[in-house]
C-alpha cells in the first residue's frame, strides 16, 4: 500500500469515527435556570381567620350583581359555589361571613409573599395577580436538593395558611403552567417541555380570552395541537403576542423579569374578619407574623432584639406590645413563643379588631466558624431565651442587670439596665467589691482591733460638689481575723474613725 493510499486510509478513520462520535447521543445538561411558580388562587380568603365552623366567602361585582368569587370549605359544604349569587347564598347560610374582593389588597398579599420567599433565593418576581416566581437554580446546593427545597417552601406556605399549588420548569410560564394544572413533576430540562405540556389544556395558557376562544372554535383544544401549527399561520390568525407567548413558554425566546427588592423595615397589618375576645384565639394570626417576619430575617441574615406588636381595637385606644430579646435572634419558634407568652399575661382591655407588627432596628447574628463550642452556643442561647421568656410573662423591667457608671463616688458608679445591655463606662477602676452596703458600718469596739490593712496604696475619692452629695474619702482594703476582705474608708478632715462600706466575695 502506497503512502497515498495508507493516508486516505487514515484520514477515512478519523472521519468515520468522528461520525460516530456525532451519531452518539449527547447527554442533555440542566437548565442555567430554574423556576419554581407559586400559584395562589385565593390570598384573600387564605388571609382570613381560619375557623372551620365559620362558613367564609369573598365577593365581587359582575354584570351589577353581587356573587361568590371563592369560599372556604365550610361554605362549599353547605353547597354554596363560585359565581354563585349572594342573595342565593345567603338564603342557604345566613351565617355567611363576606368580604369584598379587593385587587389593590391581594397586589400587598403577594408582595408580602415574595418577601417571604426571598429565603429561599435572591431572585425572587412577581406574576400579579396570583404567581410568586423563585429562581432555584443557584439555590441547590445550599438546599442540597430540590426535593428537600420543594418541601420546605410548600412547609412554609402551609404554615402562613396559604393554599398554593407549585410548579418547577426551566421557564416561568412553563413554571405557572405546571402550578395551575397541578403538575407535581418537576421539569429541569427545557427539551422536555413540548412532551410534558402536549396533552394539558390550552386554558392553562396565559393568552387572551379571544385568542383561547378562537383556538376553540379552529379544534385546537390541546397544546401539543397547537404546537403543530406553523408560528406564520398563528401570527396571521391571533396575532405575534400569542407565537411569542409560546416561544416563552418552551425558553426559545428570552423572558425576562424583574426581581424584588428588600425592605430596609419589617410592617404587617392583619384585619381580623371577627372582633377576638381573648388572646388564644389570635394564635394562628400571629404565628402568620411571626413566620413572615422570621424569613424576612434571614433573606437579610440579621437578627433583632426588639420588635413592636399592637392589638388595634375599634372602640378603645390601641395596646402596643413592647418585646426585647437577650440575643439577636431570627428563630421564628422563639419569637413566637415570647409573643404568645406576653400575649397570655395581659387582660385585653376591648375586643382585638386587628393585629400590627413592626420591626424596624436589625443587628447581625454572632456565628462562630468553628464548632468546637456547639454545646456551650447552645448553652448560652437557651439561657438567652429562658431570659426572653420570663421577661415576657413577668414585664421587661422585672429582670435587670447592673452596669458601671463613669463616676467615681461607689454608690453613684453603677445603675439598673436591661438584660443584654452593654456598660456605658470605660473606666479603668482599681480593685472594688461587688457587694456594697446600703449603709456604710462604723468600726468599733473589738471588731476594730481585729482588722488589719493590706499594704496597698489607699484610693482617694474626693468629688460630686457639683450636686450637692460632695465625698473626700480615703478607701483602704482591710481583712478581718478570719480573712474576710473589707473596702473600708476615713472621711477626709474628721475624725468619724473607719467606715466598712463593702465585702469581697
């Protein structure tokens, strides 16, 4: 064989391995992002007291009449229906309970929702009027999966009292499709779209109503039939915005959105439907609060020592609750229990019409890198709420600690502050007891014979004549015959004798 011939040979190799290199089917890689919608159909309702006796219902206005736009499971139990008339539901519950329907309240609900989100990841968007977007991609490794993350956000909503339904896809249309069809699959491959959405519904496609009634009456009931027609004919037939809303919707064309921002402030107003009597009974309407709050904390990984909490009356002046924590904290679990612990000692002076929570001072958490002291942190911060806890059933001025003054004279050098707070002086001080006398005791008789003073230099004191309590002292350190430590002093200019004024431990 000639080396022509052996080339050629060569050269056919390469060129029919690398054929087979293009017939082996590559694996599909991930999305670079990934979507999981929060569908909520009912914020509003979901907001209101939870009571399973109680028959609840949202109204609203259409065609000049009044009828149901969404009720609660009591409601739909004693038969009444969505779009039902609210003279017909009446006539079957009198009881009903109703609340107008307001868009510009459910807006604030979902943004409070997204707040509330923005635990789970940075990138968080709003789809008004019923989607919260969250970006998971970024956020798998510190969940360690999307299952456990899934979970925990479905836990967090079933605890504020939402009822959303969830969808995870590479596109947040696909995302808010899922959701409200009801797809628990979650899809992390945008090639997998037009397989998984072909037999669902073209009502679930966020598109006009006259587009999705012309679809009907062209025979288009599915996506995967609407997905055989040319993007030409349904532009020239429904115009460019139902192709692109397609092209969205299987990542061929870009989407971009807009993300929240964070609040430099934590404020939440909750209307109780119902006037409350007694303070048991708004349990579940601050633990809502209190989740929100505690998830607003970590989205800005901070900690507070102190928050507002007002019960509004309707006939009587509001009553604010003033709680202070030991240790910043961001523990919704502790938080809640102080609140409901302060909440159990107070006689509610009028029946609660509303609840208020501000939380505006943040301070960061102390983390130690090292877990070497685990069990002394969680020493230290079960003693910090053991401290929460009394002071929220005994008042925040029952327990205190003492901190040092920037005053030279013993009785003035020291004051009552609260638990956790930090001492205002920086004052060098030289060896002074703990435990001083409320009066100083006069040495006399044998108790002067058998004290001895230790060769020390003696502390002079010799100021206040600005406030009319002027001392000149001299303070000497002194030990009884059974070696007991004494902080003993002479009046400078008199001859009182020797004064103990106090005791080393």
């Amino acid at each position: 064989m000639n080396p022509e011939q052996n080339k050629h040979k060569k050269n056919s190799g390469i060129i029919q391995q690398h054929s087979k290199e293009q017939a082996r089917p590559h694996k599909e890689k991930p999305a670079s992002q990934l979507w999981a919608s929060l569908y909520l159909p009912d914020l509003l309702l979901d907001t209101m007291q939870h009571d399973i006796e109680t028959p609840i219902a949202v109204i609203e206005r259409r065609n000049n009449r009044q009828q149901i736009r969404s009720c609660n499971h009591c409601a739909s139990e004693a038969g009444l229906f969505k779009s039902m008339a609210l003279n017909s539901a009446y006539a079957i519950v009198p009881a009903l309970t109703v609340t107008e329907y307001d868009a510009a309240h459910e807006a604030v609900l979902l943004q409070q929702v997204g707040e509330w989100a923005m635990q789970f990841s940075s990138v968080v968007c709003l789809h008004p009027p019923n989607h919260v977007l969250i970006e998971i991609a970024g956020s798998k490794r510190l969940f360690e999966s999307f299952e456990i993350l899934a979970t925990l956000i479905q836990q967090g909503l079933s605890t504020l009292g939402y009822n959303g339904l969830m969808g995870i896809a590479p596109t947040p249309l696909a995302a808010n499709l899922l959701a409200r069809a009801n797809i628990r699959r979650g899809i992390v491959r945008t090639e997998k779209l037009p397989r998984v959405l072909k037999e669902l519904s073209i009502n679930y496609l966020e598109l006009e109503p006259d587009t999705l009634e012309g679809l009907h009456r062209s025979g288009i009931r599915k996506i995967g039939n609407l997905l055989t027609v040319s993007p030409a004919s349904l532009t020239r037939r429904f115009g460019p915005a139902c192709v692109k809303h397609l092209d969205c919707l299987l990542g061929r064309h870009p989407d971009p959105r807009t993300p929240l921002r964070l609040t430099s402030f934590f404020e939440r107003s909750l209307d109780l439907p119902l006037e409350v009597h007694d303070t048991s009974a708004l349990q579940f309407a601050t633990q809502r609060m209190i989740s929100e709050l505690a998830a607003f904390l970590v989205a800005h990984d901070n900690g507070l020592n102190k928050f507002t909490f007002t019960l509004r009356h309707e006939k009587h002046h509001d009553t604010p609750l003033q709680l202070r924590f030991l240790q910043a904290t961001s523990q919704a679990r502790h938080l809640h229990r102080v609140l409901s612990e302060r909440l159990s000692q107070i006689t509610l002076p009028a029946p609660v019409s509303g609840l208020h929570l501000l939380a505006d001072e943040f301070s960061e958490i102390e983390r130690d890198a090292s877990d070497f002291f685990v069990k002394s942190r969680r020493q230290q911060n079960s003693f910090g709420e053991v401290i929460d806890k009394l002071c929220s059933r005994l008042g925040n001025d029952a327990l205190y600690t003492l901190s040092t003054v920037d005053d030279h004279r013993p009785e003035k050098a020291w004051k009552k502050t609260q638990p956790g707070s930090q001492a205002e002086s920086n004052a060098d001080w030289p060896d002074r007891p703990l435990w001083l006398l409320e009066q100083p005791w006069a040495v006399t008789g044998s108790l002067s014979q058998r004290l001895c003073f230790e060769e020390s230099d003696a502390e002079r004191i010799e100021t206040g004549w600005w406030d009319s309590t002027d001392v000149r002292r001299d303070y000497y350190l002194v030990r009884g015959d059974c070696g007991t430590r004494y902080w003993a002093y002479r009046q400078r200019g008199s001859n009182s004798g020797l004064f103990i004024h106090g005791i080393f431990s």
